[in-house]
C-alpha cells in the first residue's frame, strides 16, 4: 500500500474495518489513521509488526555490542579462535 493511500481518517477504517485488515494482511502493510487531520494511530498486520520487533531486536544487540567494545568487554577474535583450537585439541588428546 502507497504511503498516500495508506492514511486514512478513523470514519474511513470504523466503516471498512473488516477490509482494512484484510488488505493489511494480504500487503503485510501498515495504515496510518488520522483523527481531525492529524496523525493518531498505526494499524499494522501482524507479519510487519513481528518483522518490524526482530529488527529492532537486532538493533538492540548491535548497540549492546558497540557499546561493549566501548566499554572493552570483548576478547579479540584471534584469542577466541586459539582458546577453540586449545580446547578442541585437548578434547582429542583424550
């Protein structure tokens, strides 16, 4: 659905509620209701919303990482990947 037929005032979706939705869940889309020409509401299907809440997932998780690094709470990968090697190598030395 294009952004400007994706604003509608709260008559349009209190009139057509049940077609709404549908269009919303067949487009995987987003609608902006708008109350005396103002912006009031999103109603959105439920596949964008998950998909929209796993992105700032991912977001939240790549801020804790840089915020780590910042704080220096990593291990450089180089360590890792020797502690891997040094753990794997005992593990068949058994």
């Amino acid at each position: 659905m294009e952004l400007s037929q994706a604003i509608k005032p709260i008559s349009f979706f209190k009139a057509n509620a049940e077609d709404v939705i549908k269009e919303l869940n067949d487009r995987h889309g987003t609608m902006i209701i708008t109350q005396y020409g103002e912006a009031k509401a999103v109603i959105q299907d439920i596949v964008e919303y998950e998909r929209i809440q796993e992105a700032i997932a991912m977001l939240k998780m790549v801020a804790q990482g840089q915020q780590d690094y910042k704080d220096g709470k990593t291990i450089p990968a180089d360590r890792v990947l020797a502690e891997l090697d040094d753990m794997i190598n005992r593990d068949f030395e058994k």
